[in-house]
C-alpha cells in the first residue's frame, strides 16, 4: 500500500451472500484512499487494526499488506482473518477519504487520539458498534445456522459504524440528548453514508440494474436494458429489495435491515409526528428514505436523458456509472452539509438547509442533476422542511460586517484563540451573551474541489458554544417556563451555539446558530421550551440516567423492535 | 364478567417473604358458605436476606394452612423462574394437592403453541402466535447460552464480579422453567389462557368478584407485542439464541483454527483487550435484560374488583404491556378512571424502574397520598434488594424513588421488612 498517491484495497462489494452473478463468485470491488505507508496489521496513522476475539480470548497474528488490492477465492474471504483485517483497513480508510475529500481538510475522530482502533472478530455477539471510549469500532460475529456470519464482512455495516466515528469527530454535541431529531440523527445519517457508499460502487450499482433486468419481461438479453425497468418503484420493490432479500435478516445485526426497510417507507408528510417515529432508532429511517428518493429520482431522470429514441434502452454499464456517480455526488452533499449544521440542538430541517447550502457554494449549477430540487421535494414529502425558510432552502447569506481590528487573518483560521478574539469583538453582532460560558470548540480552514469548473472554494470553518448551568427555578431569566413536576432545584444546561463560515478573505458568509434562548428572542425561546420539554419528559434530568453505550443499546434496540419511554419510569 | 352471588364480606392477603419472587395468597371470606382462595404466583429466584422461610415447601404448606387446604384458583402470571419455581418440585405436589379448580394463565401458555413452538429454528409461517411462542423458546435458549460463558467471563480481567453477578441472575431467571411449565399444566380441571378483555369464567367460583383481565395485549391489539413478533425481531431472537460459537470452556477453539496467532499481544493491543472482554459481557448483559422485558410482557394484569374495592395485581409486566389497556384500548379512558380507584396494588416487577407507569398509572391512584391511613392505597412489595440492576446507573431493583414514593404516599407492605421474630408471611386485612 505504498509507493504511489492512492492506496487500493479490495473489500466484499456488500456482503458475502451477493454474488458476481448467479452462481458466481462473492461480488468484491476496489476502494481507494490516499496512500499511506502501513505496519502489518494493517496499522496506520489513522487505523490500527487489532485482531482480538474476547469469545475465544485469540488474539490472530497482524495481516500483511501485500497482497491488498489481489483477487481472492470465496473460500479465503470467508475463513482467513487476515482478509478480514483488509476489508476493515480498506472500508474504513476509505470512508474517512471520503469525508476529508467532502470536507476538503483532515478530519478527527471524536476521541482524543489519532489512531481508530479497528477489531475485527471481538466476539461472538450479534452486534456491531462504535465505543469512544474505547476508542474503537467492535465487529461482532455469529452463527447462522449454516456457518459463521462475519459483520466486518458487511459493507454497509461498516461504513455505518465507520460514519458515526467520523460524525463524532466533526460535531460531538450531536450525541448529547436535545430532541427526537437529534437522538435520531447519528444513525439515520449513518445509514445514508453507509447506502450511497455502496451504491457509489460501480459493481453494486450494476448488480442493482441486472436484478431489476431480470424481473422486466421486455429486457433484451446483452448490455442494453429499458429505462422502463428502472423507474423508483421497480428498483426500490424489486432490486434493492431483492438485495435485502439475499442478506437475510439474520445477517442484520446492526440494525442495518432497517437501512433497507426505510427506503420503502411511504411518503407522508405527517409521518414525524407519529408516535412510531418519535423513537430515535426509527425516526433515522424517515431521513434516510427522503435521500434514497432523491438518489432514485435522479438516476432515472439521467437514464431517460441518457436513452434517445423510442427504444428507451440504455448501455448498462453506462447507467451503472450514472448512478455510482449520482450517489457519489450525493454522499459529497450530505457530509459536506456537517460543515454548514449549528454546532448543538440540530433538527432535520437544519441539515436539510445544510445539504442544499454546502452544494450551492460549490456546484452553483445543478441544471444537469437538479439534486436540490429533487432533495427539497423529497424531503418535503416526509415532511422535512429546510430550517431556513427560504425558496431555495438555502440559509440566507450573513450581511454582518465583522469587525476585525487587531485579529489576525493568517491565524485566525485555524487558531481558536484567534477565532476567540475575532468572536468576542464582535459579540453584540453575533447575539451572543456574554454572561455564558464560551469557547471555540473547533476552527479549520478548507478547501473544497469543485468538481465541474474546477476552482477550489476556501473557507474557514468555526463553532463557537455557549453553556449557562442555572436551576430550573431560573429558567424564567432566559424566557423558559419549568416543565410541569420538574423541582426548582433541578439543575439545567442550557447550551447554544454557531457555525461562522469565513470566506477567503475572512468575510462572514454564513452565521448559522441555535442561540440560547432569551426573553427578547421569541423564537429561540420557543424551540428551547420544546427541547426543555422533551428532555423532562424523557428522563434526562433524572439522576442515574446515563447515555454510555448509547451506539451499541440503540443497535440492538433497532435490532430487537424494543420501545421505550422515559416519561413512565421511576 | 358478571358477579353472581352475595360478595366476600373479608378479603385478607398473605404475602410470603421468597426473597426474589413473587408469591401471593388472596382469601375471600363470605358470610356463608366456605372461603375461596386464589394463589397468585408461587416463585423464586434468589432466598431473602432475613426473615426468610426454610424451604419453597415451608411456603406451600402455609398456603395450605391459609387457604384451609383448598385452591379454587392459581395464577402464574408468566413463566419467568421467580413466578412460577415452587409449581415444580415437592412443593407443587403440594399446591397441586390443593385440588385448584382453575389454573390462569396468559395467552402466550397455551400448550399447543408450545407444542408447536419447539423448533425454534423454524418460524411458524403465517401465524404469528406461533411465531411468539417460537420467540420464547429462543429467549429460554439465549439465557443457557449466557449463562454456559459465566465460568469463562468470571476469570477474565476486565469483567467485574459485579457484571457476572447480574448475568448470572437474569440467565437463571430467564431459563425454561420445564417443570414448572408442566406441572401448571397438569394442574387444575380447567385451565385460562387469558389476554386483555378474555373472560375468564370464574363468576361461579368466585361469587361477587369481578376478575378483568388488562393485559397481555393479544398480538392483533398491540403493534409493541407485534413488533417483537416481526420476522426482523423473531431473526435477532434466534440469534441470540444460537450465540454464535459461545464457548463455555475456559478456552475455547480459536474462530480461524489454521490461522496464525499472534506469538505475544503486540503493545497497541494491551490497553484495549480489557475493554473487549469487558463490552463482551456487557453485551450479553443487555441481550438478557431486553430477553427479560420480552418475557415480563407476556405478564397477566388482573384487576379484582369486590363492590367498589379494587385488587390490582399486574405480575411483571412492562410499559409494553401495560400501554394497551392504559393508552390504546378503546375503553382506555374507562379502565385509567377504574384504575385510579385501586385500593391495593401488587407493586409491578419487584419494584423496578419501568413497571409501575409514572404517569399514566401510578400518578391516577387518588387513594395515594391520602392523609387517613385507613383510607390510603396500600402497596404490596415483594422483593430483595442488590439482587437485579445497579444503582450506578439507576436500574437497581426496587428502584430507590419508587421505593421512597410508596413509602411516603401509601401503606407499603415490603417484604423486606420480614424478620426472624416478626416472621416470612405478611397479612393484610383489606378494609371493604
């Protein structure tokens, strides 16, 4: 894996039950990442993979990387560990590729260390999940009933557990309790990275049209096939499904059949306020079927531009590199929409603000995919509005003219100190009190690649948060009433927060905040009275509630279609 | 669910001290004609502390001595080992002698679901009962499987004593109480398998009581109990239950035997392979916790009702559970206003922190609170403390606050207060 620009490695295209054809070998692929010189394990500066299995206490020798990117037997997939090592190493790099690509700079793992460490067979437990404080993604595996199922062998699971490593990094306070749009947010974004990752194959994609082929009685036999066998409905009911179909739910341990499940819940644009969707683990779903649409539009609005004439046939190979294209266009929007999210309390219609923001300023010209059209109705048919309320979606562009007497612009970009002092010049304009606690918890300076002309787009990247811990008898200072039965002695954070984008010239573009709440701010204080609320009613002032292991319990919780109510218990 | 005849004039409980467990004597005295007693559940899982009887024998012959040597009817309200251990054994034969009439029990019982349920591997096609039944068994196959890797997990750093303690627990609670299962069956001329709404015909038995039956919710009434019916969550059952290779040995044949090992754990690996073993256990902790809320939502809830007095006593049964008679029943709003009526309480689940619904149960009792002792809500507490749950996280059973808000707002009768000199049975006279 050294020796040239781009590390290659080849990993199971999506799980070792979808094969390369009917009777053919497991379908694998090759994903690439910015080559790095690596010790046998593999270890990198980013990933250490560490073979350990606490069912058997077996600790298996480190993989050597030679032969990476080589065809290998289904019999090597399956049973040697060392494979196993790889597809983690590849899948894992190659995520965070993707999202230092999207974010155009390095980005960090949510702990502080540089290194994930990465365990490929930890035990016999039917589960996969992030621990930051293990530092660690932990694949579990399984028996079957007719052999073992290994879940560093899911694409999907992986990229999943992979993306909620990453999303800690890049925003941590979206883990802590606020709303049922927040508690949902780390697994339905997950499983959006996880599913345009695999269809941003070109392999999975064209086994995706070879299914949906199949099931067309019209389909000629050879390259071509009909645009009117790959219409949304055909591939979401027939191939997608189908895939799903070939996993088999027992090889879900994850929860990631739930992935599959949510690209055919039903549009409705009331679906939010059922009472099925206020469980975090389901609400996800919602998120991940309105950007499943959208992908599927696309494609097949491309597939009919793509199929002149009346026979309406298109070369397969070419609709499958639309369509891995499309996917990978749309995985660029929604993790460069992190950049563009408030820093706390972020609710669906933010991200959706987000998206449609982040691939304006670096691809002005959708006219050729008309993804943010696609992605407003989209959304909009599940009931997801864009936070911003503006026709595009977009958030509206800052007219604040910072002052910036004595900062410096060099430093100011990376700097929190510097971004600290440019902040508290400038805090009456920014709205921000200065009684609360503040600091900047992050500041990076980006560029990112524009993809069609060519011309980087660099930004300056901040958030600043602020804290007041107060007891619920003053509530009433920041415009917020007691929740009903809640002790005027119970102790409340409050917290708010703001993203500053700065352009290349350290100009504010974007303010994009979730304030805390104050009497002059009816608005914000609204949606702090929601959350304060909710957050009564489901427990987390209760003393003794605690979120460790929050990734591994809502897994299983996903898994098991448990529920689950703060407000009756004791 | 017509009463017949004059109603009981006393009505007394007998709360038997079985440490963790449930065990319940209800006697109806009538002012002519002979008593009629209803055992309600008869179950341990772990011996009190103090005031403690011999033997599950001892028990069942004081039962005999209350209910003067006849059961008309018994209830197990589901078949986790704290409810139903002393049906087994010499005691049962005793119980069993007792000659109940009627044995109740919930829908998810019913022996020909049992029957067909023994192949768990196979999920009963269109029928989702079936498919429930076949989910227990898997349930009962995942607690042996937890519980075959305790001598492993208890001589592996990282793993505390107080994690192998908890799984310990809740694997023996959950295992297939065979015998137990089968003696209930063999018991009584007639047997109830009962869900919300069954009529469980004891009009005749039990002359002036009204026995109505609030829970388990059959799988057509609640989407939560058939949800854990889906064919998603039937999958993770079998799982579980299957475990994977689950070694019960100190050390067991390696997943890749050919593959190589490593010689010595490199430096990297030292700080995390605790941790591993640690997540490892904690892992099968929580599978058996959430395998132990499926089982308690299988739980019978009756509600008794002699003239205006009312007897509830919902076994163990969950939010789950308990959601379709309080929230989704059509004569939801009538059942929470009967409720809020209730004179005596059997305290769900040995106290713990998701049985007793805050807010759409025990916040509706209007006896609680009450300043007349005569008139307050009395509360039945069968339990043993340090024995399920930690307190570091707030699951510890009985749950502290639950404990203190019965204590202050009704007559608690906890059978941790039993002692040597004071004796293992509580009595309570219930006022009519």
């Amino acid at each position: 894996m050294a020796g040239s620009q781009t590390g290659q490695v080849r990993v199971v295209a999506q799980d070792p039950s979808v094969r390369d054809g009917a009777d053919g070998p497991i379908l694998t692929g090759l994903v690439s990442f910015p080559a790095e010189e690596t010790r046998d394990g593999p270890s990198g500066h980013r990933v250490q993979v560490i073979d350990y299995d606490a069912t058997t206490q077996t600790m298996y020798a480190p993989a050597r990387t030679g032969t990476a990117t080589a065809q290998r037997s289904d019999e090597d997939i399956i049973g040697d560990p060392a494979f196993h090592a790889l597809n983690v190493y590849g899948l894992v790099m190659s995520t965070l590729g993707r999202f230092e690509f999207a974010l155009g700079r390095r980005v960090a793992w949510g702990f502080p260390g540089h290194q994930l460490k990465v365990v490929p067979h930890a035990f016999a437990v039917a589960n996969a999940y992030y621990s930051p404080d293990s530092q660690a993604l932990l694949f579990g595996y399984f028996d079957n009933g007719r052999g073992t199922t290994f879940t560093c062998l899911s694409h999907d699971i992986v990229v999943h557990e992979t993306a909620h490593a990453l999303l800690d990094g890049l925003r941590g306070r979206f883990l802590k309790p606020s709303s049922p749009d927040q508690a949902a947010f780390h697994e339905g974004f997950a499983d959006i990275v996880a599913l345009l990752s695999v269809f941003s194959m070109k392999e999975a994609v064209r086994r995706l049209i070879d299914h949906a082929a199949r099931d067309t009685s019209d389909s000629p036999p050879g390259e071509f096939v009909p645009t009117s066998a790959l219409r949304p409905r055909q591939l979401m009911n027939s191939a997608l499904f189908a895939l799903a179909e070939e996993m088999a739910p027992r090889a879900d341990p994850g929860g990631i059949g739930a992935l599959r499940r949510s690209v055919r819940l039903r549009p409705n644009p009331k679906c939010l306020d059922l009472l099925e969707f206020r469980d975090s683990h389901r609400r996800g779903e919602v998120l991940v079927a309105a950007m499943c649409r959208a992908f599927l539009e696309v494609w097949t609005r491309r597939l009919d531009a793509l199929a002149p004439g009346s026979s309406k046939l298109v070369d397969r190979g070419r609709a499958a590199e639309e369509g891995a294209g499309i996917a990978d266009q749309l995985l660029t929007l929604a993790i460069r929409a992190l950049d563009y999210t408030p820093p706390v309390h972020l609710l669906f219609g933010d991200f959706l603000s987000a998206a449609l923001t982040a691939d304006t300023e670096v691809r002005p010209n959708d006219d050729r995919y008309q993804l943010r059209a696609t992605l407003l109705r989209c959304f909009a048919s599940y009931g997801i509005l864009p936070a911003s309320g503006t026709a595009d979606g977009c958030w509206q562009r800052s007219d604040k003219q910072l002052r910036r007497t004595g900062v410096r612009f060099g430093s100011v970009q990376s700097d929190p100190t510097e971004m600290f002092r440019l902040i508290w010049a400038n805090r009456t304009r920014l709205k921000l009190p200065v009684t609360a606690y503040s600091w900047v918890s992050d500041v990076r300076p980006c560029l990112r690649m524009e993809p069609e002309d060519g011309l980087p787009v660099r930004e300056t990247v901040a958030t600043c948060i602020q804290h007041v811990q107060i007891t619920a008898d003053q509530l009433g200072e920041y415009g917020l009433r007691k929740p009903a039965g809640m002790a005027g002695d119970v102790e409340v954070s409050l917290e708010g927060g703001s993203t500053l984008v700065l352009d290349e010239y350290g100009m504010l573009k974007f303010e994009i905040s979730n304030r805390l709440p104050r009497p002059t701010d009816p608005s914000a204080c609204a949606r702090a009275q929601t959350r304060l609320d909710y957050l009564h009613e489901s427990g987390a002032f209760t003393k003794g509630i605690t979120f460790r292991n929050r990734f591994a319990n809502v897994h299983r919780l996903r898994a098991s279609a448990a529920a689950s109510s703060r407000q009756e218990v004791w | 669910m017509t009463t017949i005849g004059p109603a009981p004039t006393e009505v007394t409980i007998f709360l038997y001290n079985v440490g963790f467990g449930d065990c319940l004597l209800l006697r109806l005295g009538y002012a002519r004609g002979r008593n009629r007693s209803v055992l309600i559940d008869f179950g341990s899982t772990r011996r009190a502390k103090q005031g403690a009887p011999k033997s599950m024998e001892a028990v069942a012959r004081k039962i005999e001595e209350h209910s003067a040597g006849k059961l008309d009817v018994v209830v197990a309200t589901h078949r986790h080992r704290d409810h139903i251990s002393g049906f087994a054994g010499d005691s049962g034969k005793i119980i069993s002698n007792l000659d109940p009439e009627v044995v109740v029990q919930p829908w998810t019982e019913q022996p020909d679901l049992a029957v067909d349920a023994t192949d768990s591997t196979v999920p009963a096609a269109g029928s989702s009962r079936l498919q429930f039944a076949a989910r227990l068994e898997s349930l009962h196959a995942a607690a042996a499987q937890v519980l075959e890797q305790l001598p492993r997990l208890a001589g592996t750093p990282g793993v505390t004593a107080s994690l192998v303690r908890q799984l310990e627990f809740l694997g023996q609670t959950n295992l297939k109480n065979a015998e137990a299962v089968r003696a209930l069956q063999a018991m009584g001329t007639r047997h109830a398998y009962a869900s919300f709404g069954s009529d469980l015909g004891l009009a005749d038995l039990l002359p002036g009581v009204e026995v109505e039956v609030l829970g388990p919710p059959s799988l057509a009434q609640s989407p939560e109990i058939r949800s854990m019916a889906s064919t998603n969550s039937d999958e993770f059952w079998h799982l579980a239950a299957t475990g994977g290779q689950a070694p019960s040995r100190q050390r067991a044949e390696p997943l890749f035997p050919d593959a190589r090992q490593a010689r010595k754990i490199p430096q990297e690996a030292r700080w995390l392979i605790p941790r591993i073993d640690k997540m490892q256990a904690e892992e099968l902790l929580s599978l058996v916790r959430i395998l132990d809320g499926v089982m308690n939502n299988t739980s019978l809830i009756l509600l008794f009702t002699i003239g205006d007095t009312r007897l509830l006593f919902p076994g163990d049964a969950q939010l789950e559970n308990w959601r379709y008679a309080l929230q989704r029943a059509p004569n939801a709003e009538d059942i929470r206003s009967r409720l809020s009526q209730t004179r005596v309480y059997k305290v769900g689940h040995h106290g713990s922190l998701n049985a007793t619904p805050r807010t759409l149960l025990w916040n509706g009792f209007v006896r609680a609170g009450l300043p007349d002792p005569a008139q307050q809500l009395i509360t039945l507490l069968s339990t043993r403390a340090s024995t399920h749950g930690d307190s570091d996280q707030g699951t510890e059973v009985p749950r502290d606050r639950l404990v203190e808000e019965l204590k202050t707002r009704s007559r608690l009768v906890n059978t941790q207060d039993c002692t040597a000199e004071s004796g293992w049975w509580r009595e309570v006279v219930v006022p009519l």
